[in-house]
C-alpha cells in the first residue's frame, strides 16, 4: 500500500488517492471537495474517456444524427458549422448518449452488434484513461504545482480487473500510485439507487460475458427478438443484476486499499476532516 501506517499518510508531502464504486455513492462529490480546498488535482477518469478517447467517435455520432436533417447536412458539407461535445466533470451526457441502450431502434435502440462494438471500444478506453493516472499526477505536479491528487473512476473499473489476482497488471499499477479507497454502500444505498436508476435509467458498462449472458436470458424471459426489445426496460432489468456482479468484485479490490462510506463522506466539511478520516482507516 502506498501509505503503509496513518503516520505515513500524515506526514506525506504528495497525498495520491483513488475512489472507486458504483456511480452516485459520492465519488465525484468527494473529488470536488478536495479541488475546492485548492491543493488537490482532480483527475477524472469519465472526463478523459470522453475528451481524449471517445471525443472523435462521440462527435462523429452527433453529426452522423445532424446529417440526417437536410439543413444541417448542407452546413456541415460546407464547413459552415461545427459539432463538438460539451463534457464536464458534472456533465457526462455525451458519452452515455454515445454509449446508448441496446433494442427497439424506434425507442432509441440499438443493434446489439452495434452496442457490444460501443461497449469494447469503452472498455479499452476506460482501460487506457486508468494507465494515464500516473502521467496526470505527475503532470498535475511538475505543470501545475498540485501537492495532492485524486483519481475519480468510473463504477465499471471492476470489470477491467481481475482484484483476486496479486499480480493484476491494472490493479498493480494503481496501487503502486494511489491509495485504492472502495466507496461501500449499504442495502439502503443500494435500494436507493436502483430507484434512482428506475427513475431515470443511464448506459452502463458491462463486461462482455455478462452482457451476453444477460442479453440472452433478457430475450428469452420476456420472449423477445432484438428489435422487439424496450431499451430503458432492458437496463432498468440489467441494473440491479449488474450491482450484484459487482459487489464481489469490489469486495475484492478493497483488499487492495481501504474502504469508506458515502455517510463519512457526507460527514465530511473540509480537506483536513478527509486527512483524518483516512488516517482512521490505517493502520497506527
């Protein structure tokens, strides 16, 4: 571990963090607490994806939709507009629009050939954006003189590892970087987001062995061709099955770090009530 006592963690000049679980356990609300206290680098794993791997496919698909509109496509012919996405650390619209849902093309879905295909070139980009995690807490230091960083991933890093295996090369690299810090969530929290989910259900990532597997149940539960399927309806099913695959997972990745709550986030006021917090879960 990279701060092996509380006493290491204290006296550290650079604190290096990563934050890792299911999306809306507090992550990115931690992250903007320490930015705001104006020595913290925040490193956004999703805002990479969307900038640096995934920008020029999720502008090509905007203006594939805009070239379908006569008007539009004689502007963007004659180079008279421009399409770009709008990504922010509090707006990750454009690469869930991008990611989509997988069913009925006249509910917004589709093919699952298509969205296994968007679902890979994800997984590789959350992958690559990761490994960058060294580079930007470097760079955060030597460019732009952050003492302290912290990493804010995406709920989907534990499908990319294997946290079980001592030598994972992605784990390994992390950990050799950061301070590995699990977000754990309990039956309240979880009941809470599968509401919130319901209410207002996202894409997601998934590994692809549970995708097919539970794309195939899906079809065969509800009896259902592909393009019968109601996208929202397939992932709102998918979701609660996902958080349960992933639970393990991140039980697992714990051992490689600490774990905290989204209640002692919450609790938290200022960056040094989070230095005491995790010196708390640290060996003395």
């Amino acid at each position: 571990m990279l701060y092996p006592t509380a006493r290491d963690w204290r006296a550290a000049s650079r604190r290096k963090v990563l934050v890792f679980g299911m999306s809306g356990l507090g992550k990115t609300h931690l992250a903007s607490l320490l930015r705001g206290a104006g020595d913290w680098f925040h490193y956004s794993i999703d805002y990479r994806i969307g900038t640096r791997y995934l920008g020029e496919l999720i502008a090509d698909n905007a203006k594939a939709e805009a070239m379908k509109v006569p008007f539009l496509r004689d502007l963007l012919l004659s180079d008279s507009i421009y399409i770009g996405s709008n990504i922010t650390f509090h707006n990750l619209r454009p690469v869930a629009t991008w990611l989509g849902k997988p069913g009925d093309p006249a509910r917004g879905g589709l093919p699952m050939a298509e969205y296994a295909r968007r679902q890979e070139a994800f997984r590789q980009a959350e992958i690559a954006a990761l490994h960058d995690t060294a580079h930007f807490a470097e760079r955060a230091q030597r460019l732009y003189g952050y003492d302290h960083f912290i990493c804010d991933t995406g709920g989907s890093i534990c499908e990319w590892a294997d946290p079980s295996d001592p030598e994972d090369p992605l784990l390994t690299a992390l950990s050799r970087e950061c301070l590995l810090i699990w977000i754990k969530g309990d039956a309240a929290h979880t009941e809470e987001l599968i509401r919130r989910f319901d209410r207002a259900p996202k894409p997601m990532a998934y590994q692809p062995a549970f995708l097919a597997r539970v794309w195939e149940d899906y079809l065969a539960q509800e009896g259902l061709t592909e393009d019968e399927v109601d996208p929202d309806s397939f992932i709102r099913w998918t979701y609660a099955q996902a958080l349960a695959h992933r639970q393990p997972r991140y039980v697992e990745m714990a051992k490689w770090g600490i774990t905290i709550t989204p209640d002692e986030i919450s609790a938290l006021g200022t960056e040094s009530d989070f230095t005491d917090l995790i010196a708390a879960k640290l060996p003395g």
